[in-house]
C-alpha cells in the first residue's frame, strides 16, 4: 500500500511539475506585455515608411513635432509626437 502510495504521490507531483512549467512558458514575460495602447501612449509614434518628398510633406502639414529618419534604399519613416 505504501508503494502504491508513494508512486501515486511522484505521479501526481510530476504532473504537477509539467503543468506549471508548462503555465510559465505560455504566458509572457511582463517585458512583452503591453499595459498601455500604443495609440494612447505619450511620445513619438511611428507613422509609416514613404520617400523624401512624401515624408517632408507630411512632416510639414502635421501641426506638432515631427521628424522624418532615414532608413535607407531612399525611404524614410515618418515619426510624429503624440500626447
């Protein structure tokens, strides 16, 4: 009876084991986690990827800060500060 008891203790706390490693490795890390909506997020904010003239037009027409940042082959991201 005590075999049976110790087997079935070892059974239980390896399938224990499994499932909590197995609950760890599905949720992320609080580094990946995103708590607020990137919309809603205070600073620059990634608009998109256009050429030079695209970008310094959108630039210009927006009415806070922005930037255009090179990325190379002759295209640019547009950056915009977002409160």
């Amino acid at each position: 009876m005590r075999t049976r008891l110790l087997l079935t203790g070892i059974a239980l706390g390896a399938t224990m084991l499994v499932g909590g490693t197995a609950t760890a490795q599905a949720t992320p890390a609080p580094s990946e986690t995103r708590t607020t909506p990137a919309a809603t997020a205070a600073g620059y904010q990634k608009i998109g990827t256009f050429s030079w003239t695209v970008c310094r037009d959108l630039r210009d027409s927006y009415a806070g800060s922005a930037y255009c940042d090179a990325v190379g082959g002759g295209k640019y991201e547009l950056w915009v500060w977002v409160n």
